[in-house]
C-alpha cells in the first residue's frame, strides 16, 4: 500500500490510519477548508460521497430541494443533464443523491479511478456554484398548472409521502420530544404548506449559508491515488479562491451545535391517520432521547438491549405483545437514530385498533420493560443476550467484507457530522482518527459487552428506558 503523503499542494494529512488491512486518510485544504475522507478499500469500483452538513430550523424543505436544484447545472456547465452524460462516459451508472435531517449527500460509483477522478472537479463545481435560477426552480420545486393544480418533482415526491402513516407517525414524535427550537424535528424534504410558500430566493440564501467549502467533504472509497486526488479537486479550489459570495461569508460555525431539548415529563398523543385496513392498521409510537453521540460503549449496549426485547418470539416484548392471546399487534421493531444525542424507538405496527381501545399500551410496555430492569438482574437471560452479541459481531464483520463501501462510508460520514476529529480546526494527529476508529471496530466494543453482568444490563434499561433518571418517555397512538 502506497504512504499517504503529508502534504500535497494545500491539502495537508490530518490523520491516516489502517484498519483490518484498509488505509482510511482525511485531508483539508489550508486555504479553503475543504476535506477529502479516502477509505482504500479493494474493489473494482470508486465510490464518490459529497456530503454537506445541512441544518433546517423550519419546514421549507431547502436541504431537499437544493438537492433536486443541484443538477440543474453550474456556472461553468450551465446545462441539465452534464453531470449524467459526464458520468455515463466515466463508466458509472448516472448519478445519485439524498437528504437527511443532518446532512445532504451526493453520489457517484465509477469503475476504476481514471473515470472518477475526470468526474470530481465538475460535480463539485455543480454543488458548490449551481446556477440555481428561477426557472429551474419553477419546474423542479413548486409552480401552479393551468388547470389550478399544484406540481412540481418536489411538491409531487413529497405529496406522496406526508399523508403516509410512517411519515405522520414519525412527524408527530419528533414534534412532540423536541420542544423549543431544534432543527432535528424538522421535515427536511418540505411540508406541502411550506413549499407553495417558498421562493428561489430563500434556496439561494441556503445554499450560500451551508454549501460553503468548510462544510463540504469528499468521501472516497475504493482504490485511488491521494495525490491525483487531491490534484484533481485543485480547480475547485482555485474557483472557490475566487469567489466573491464565499469571501464575503461570516466566520464558520459547525451546524448541530445547539444543546437538544428533551420533554419535561412523559408525553401521550393521539393522531388519526389513513389506513387501507380499519381493523388492524392502526401504529404506536414510544420513543426516548439517547446517550451522546460519542459514547459509543452505551450506545452499542441499548441497540443490544432493545434487540433483547423485541427480536425472536421469545423476546419479553414479543411475548408480552404478539405471542397472547388475543395478540395486540402483528409486528414490532425499533430504531436508532445517528444524531449529537440518539433518538431511540420503538415501532408497534399492525395493531388491533379494537385491543388498542379496551388496553392500555402504554402501561402494558412499562410493565415489561420494568420487568427486564428488575435491579436483582432476573428479568435479563444472559446466555440469550451473549448469543445476540456474537450474532452482531458476525453481520458486523460480514457487513465490512461484503458490502465494503456501504460500511467504511457510513462511519466516514457519521464522523464528518459529530467527531471532534473531523470539526473545521481539528488538530492533526492520531487523536483526531479516534471516535472514527472505535466505530470501525465494533467488533472490540461488542466484546466488552459480552463481559457484562445481568444487573449491568438490568441498570442499563433503568437508566434510559424506564428509571426516574431516563429521558421522559414519549407514546405516540396512531
């Protein structure tokens, strides 16, 4: 494997590390700000993320539809459609992209780096300078037909998606465990109301606030050269010295840095929805605030835990919820959210709306989880528990060999939002790979796991899931 160099031309080496045989870099440009993240995996392909970290305190969608506008065409190629010619004679399959609450993320896989490295210089120029003009925005975002209907690809995208079950469900728990101001509860994508009100003006604004270079990073994985890499993004560096807009910009905040709220007590809300099946169709909610972003041995330690409660027919929440008699729901799962502080719930689908109406599910899942947080350790099954963690441990591992670039870039970009190591005037050095490296090897975290007594795990789910001192839990029936 070739030494990353330390320096080449601005871009200086701001830690390099291997894990399980795979070099993993990060660069920054001294004059610009801008990072490059290369995760040498061996494979035939290239696999290009550009990610900005995008906060909205509000529901008008910019981080959505600024990534629809993107691909309308730059300042240097002012056409729709270059980027997917461009990418068809590069060798790779068009282009791709995707909003989260926290981030917006632009995709290219290449075969080869000859094609990626051609490619690079004018995608990033399209997301950093797009011409971003009013009949781009007419067409793409929201305009009225002349038969009085509202259309546009994003109004029409989200038009299908806000009346969804899912997405009310989980509209209504965000609303109801952030109170005050928090940008993790808003609807990114644009609610209907908000996107008939938005104007060019207000994405251009956006745009110049977030897509700034401190903001961006280059995510790459596959086999690649560091220096044509960061030779091949040379031009973009040039072209954002000069630029006017980004010399006038303010100093650079890193966005998520405001504490999050939490409830002041449990919360119980009841929406309505519409189902196809009136009997059984109806969600319930019960979602907690989680450990901060950089604790990962508790983090691991819930995902286990709730995996405990809610995996297999013999899980104490299958049993006490599915596996009766009569059952009151046809599944349950639940989910981790990547965030400053985790959002953790669970999800009840498929429930008997006439049991949701003659029990209480609210006390009958408090009952269960008191159970498994019983503090002399009985209501937790050890043997169960190791098996789950070495369960874990082995899709941990399959996931870095079979799906390499899926694995090595959704760590790369868990740590560009929330690592100290990976903040704008992070200090070059090992210390800054550290939270990056542990969450590589999950593997080392889940077998400290495996030491854990019944009453640790006991304390765990007293502390965060149903103790005096867990977050107040919020229960949403829909």
């Amino acid at each position: 494997e070739p030494v990353p160099p330390e320096q080449v031309d601005s871009f200086v080496r701001i830690f390099a590390f291997e894990h399980e045989t795979v070099p993993v870099v990060l660069y920054r440009c001294c004059r610009t700000g801008l990072r490059l993240a290369v995760a040498r995996v061996q494979s035939p392909t290239v696999h290009g993320y550009f990610a900005a970290q995008t906060e909205a305190f509000d529901d008008f969608g910019c981080p959505h539809t600024l990534e629809h506008l993107i691909f309308l065409g730059s300042e240097r190629y002012p056409y729709k459609g270059v980027l997917d010619v461009l990418a068809n004679r590069c060798f790779a399959q068009g282009t791709n992209a995707w909003t989260d609450t926290d981030h917006t993320c632009y995709t290219v896989d290449t075969a080869g780096s000859e094609g990626f490295l051609r490619i690079l210089p004018v995608y990033l120029d399209h997301v950093l300078f797009p011409t971003l003009k009013e009949s781009g925005f007419t067409t793409e975002v929201h305009h009225v037909t002349c038969e009085g209907e509202d259309a546009g690809v994003v109004y029409c995208e989200m038009q299908a998606r806000e009346n969804e079950a899912a997405d009310m469900m989980d509209y209504a728990m965000r609303q109801a465990i952030y109170p005050g101001k928090c940008s993790y509860k808003s609807e990114t994508g644009g609610r209907l109301k908000e996107l008939r009100e938005l104007n060019n003006r207000t994405v251009q604004g956006y745009h110049t606030a977030y897509y700034r270079p401190e903001n961006l990073c280059v995510f790459v994985t596959g086999v690649i050269d560091y220096t044509e890499l960061c030779q091949a993004v040379a031009p973009v560096v040039e072209s954002i010295l000069a630029n006017e807009k980004i010399k006038a910009l303010p100093p650079f905040e890193r966005p998520f840095a405001l504490p999050v709220p939490m409830p002041e007590s449990p919360i119980l809300k009841h929406i309505e929805f519409p189902a196809e099946d009136e009997g059984s169709g109806a969600v319930v909610k019960f979602a907690w605030s989680g450990p901060d972003w950089l604790d990962l041995e508790t983090i691991t330690a819930l995902e286990m835990l709730l995996t405990y409660v809610t995996q297999d027919a013999v899980a104490p929440l299958t049993k006490a919820l599915i596996e009766t008699l009569p059952p009151l729901c046809g599944s349950l799962g639940f989910a981790m959210c990547e965030q400053t502080k985790y959002l953790m719930y669970l999800t009840l689908k498929s429930v008997d709306c006439e049991q949701l109406k003659s029990r209480d599910v609210d006390a009958e899942v408090s009952a269960t989880l008191s159970t498994v947080a019983d503090k002399s350790g009985a209501g937790i099954d050890v043997e169960r528990m190791k098996s789950l963690i070495r369960q874990r441990r082995r899709s941990h591992h399959s996931d870095m060999e079979s799906r390499p670039h899926d694995a090595y870039s959704g760590q790369l970009i868990g740590a560009f939002l929330y690592a100290p190591g990976f903040a704008p005037d992070a200090k070059m050095g090992d210390e800054s790979a550290e939270s990056l490296k542990q969450r590589l090897d999950l593997a080392a975290c889940l077998n400290l796991l495996l030491e854990w007594s019944s009453t640790k795990w006991a304390a765990l789910c007293d502390r965060w899931l149903t103790g005096a001192s867990s977050c107040p839990r919020v229960t949403i029936i829909g």
